[in-house]
C-alpha cells in the first residue's frame, strides 16, 4: 500500500568506519514458518485476512542476498533483497508479507515453493511443499496524536517484487540495531529509544540507559494517550537531548529521500521513518537496511513491535 514517508536522523558527532567482514553463507540455516495475519488497528477488528505472512529464519551474510517464494501456483515473493541486519553469521529472521487467500476464510495449510536464498536474482520456485500456517494477530494503533486514523487494516494484499541491487552499491546496514516491545501508541517513543540504545552502544556515547528508555521518552516527548504530535517530533527530541546533554542532533529529511538515507546508514546515522497509513493513522520504525534496486527502486528493512501491548510482536520486515 501507498505510504507517504518522513525520515528523522540523528547524526553522532564522531565518524565511524564499519568493516564488513565476509564469512560463508550457510544455507542449511534457513527455514519458514507460514502465518495468517488478523489485524487490530484501533477500529473494527479484521479476522483472517487476506494478508499472509512467510517468517523466514537463516544465518546473516554480510552480502545481499535473494528471497523466492511460490504459493499455490502464484510467485508470492519475487527476488526480495535480504539484508543481514543481525550481522554476519548470526542466526535471524525476517518476515515477508504476500497474499495468502481471501479475507474471512481461514487457511490451514499452503502448498509452496522455495529455493535457498543465492546471491543472484533467481526464477520462479517450482511447488514442492506443503506447511501449516498458524494465526498471528498484528496490533498497530496510530501513534500520532490528534491523527488516531480509522483503524482500517491495510487494502487488499499483493505479492512483494524486489529486484537486483545495483552492481555499485554495498550491503547499508545497522547491525545488532535492538528491538523492544512497547505499549499502544508508543511507537514513537520506542522507535527513538531504539536508535537512541544503538547509537550508545556503536559509539560508545556513555548516555544514561535510564534517559534513553521508552518511559523516560514517552515523558520527555510529551506523549499523551494517543501519542506524539507528529509535527513536534523533531523539535520535541531535539529539545529532550538538550536538556539532558545527550551527544546527538536531530533533523528532517525530505520525504523519500532515499539516497540521503543510504549515506546516513552507510556513516553509522540512524534514521527514524514516519509512516503515513492509508487510514489516517501514523506509525513510526527504523529503518535497519537500504540498498538501491536496478528498477530504481530502494529495498528497505524495517524494525519495528507489530504487537503493541502485547508480548512477542517485535519484528524486521524488508519492503521496497
């Protein structure tokens, strides 16, 4: 679906050169596990929904590699860049969305085909599976105060299409980035949290954890019971690592400015990315991984917690 982007940065006022440092891949690292995705986004709930949901589990490269995934006939997943943001040799996961069947019908079963994930764009899988697909709940109320949205889910589900990355660019990319589980409409604050947490451990800043956590930020940023005000984020986070003497500084990027964002990434910036839902609603993650397709396209990760209020829901989703 169609999001209109604003990007947040926070530049460290140190540079910092990351070495990447080529290991194996390990293919027989690499498994799926298949969902039915029902949706609560602030209004009428959407039970098994058109959306269906591949998690696929594998060892982290520090190359970029290609995901294929065919589902009952259709290819589902189309050479979807994947980029390592756990680091190289580490065991992780990433959860790719596709259409799965039609909403209201649950679905129990899928016949599928995959191929381990290669360094080069590759065709269409041939079917050779079948898996059991279970049911997972996403929980994503607006985070933006006064814009609260309708709670629609998301339209009508389609196949994810990537494409090669260009031959020049390189594999951007924020390594270990953490991840926590927060509360309905906290997701500004965590996804602020969260670069904050990373840029004082890459850089060893020395900021007080306690400054820094989710709490501390939902006070700091003023966050009432449905959120920031989206147009005071960067004023608001800006005049909060004032007054606490935090060594960052914050500024808008232009939206969809993605070739900004991958010299951000590249220089050991973290760039937080402000979603606008189709149905009026906000939401806000990081964006962990950017590499830019031969389409012209970008092919982005996300870190995010898909299950506000709820354990369990933190996640990395590539996008393009």
């Amino acid at each position: 679906m169609k999001k209109k982007y604003t990007f947040l940065k926070a530049r460290v006022r140190n540079f910092i050169i990351a070495i990447l440092i080529l290991v194996s891949f390990q293919t027989s690292s690499q498994s799926l596990q298949f969902y039915q995705l029902s949706f609560d986004y602030g209004g009428p709930f959407t039970s098994d929904s058109d959306w269906g949901a591949a998690d696929l589990t594998f060892t982290g490269d520090s190359a970029i590699f290609y995901f294929n995934l065919t589902v009952d006939t259709t290819w589902a997943i189309e050479n979807m860049p994947v980029l390592s943001t756990k680091g190289a040799g580490i065991l992780q996961t990433q959860r790719f969305w596709f259409r799965i069947g039609n909403t209201g019908i649950p679905i129990t079963s899928i016949s599928y085909g995959f191929s381990f994930l290669t360094d080069t764009v590759a065709s269409r899988p041939i079917l050779n599976n079948t898996a059991t697909v279970s049911s997972d709940v996403v929980i994503i109320h607006s985070g933006a105060a006064g814009n609260p949205g309708t709670g629609a889910p998301p339209p009508y589900a389609d196949k994810q299409k990537g494409g090669k990355i260009v031959a020049s660019a390189v594999p951007t990319n924020h390594s270990d980035f953490p991840s926590q589980e927060c509360g309905v409409n906290e997701c500004v604050p965590a996804a602020i949290s969260n670069s904050l947490q990373w840029l004082n451990i890459k850089n060893n800043l020395g900021m007080d954890p306690n400054s820094i956590s989710i709490a501390a930020l939902c006070v700091g940023l003023d966050k009432g019971a449905t959120g920031v005000d989206k147009d005071k984020i960067v004023d608001k986070k800006t005049a909060y690592c004032l007054k606490n003497k935090l060594p960052v500084t914050t500024q808008k990027v232009r939206s969809q400015a993605f070739g900004e964002i991958i010299n951000e990434i590249d220089h050991s910036q973290d760039v937080e990315l402000i979603l606008k839902k189709l149905d009026g609603g906000y939401h806000a993650v990081a964006i962990t991984g950017i590499a830019k397709t031969g389409t012209g396209k970008f092919a982005i990760t996300i870190t995010e917690d898909s299950k506000q209020g709820c354990t369990g829901g933190t996640v990395s989703e590539p996008a393009t």
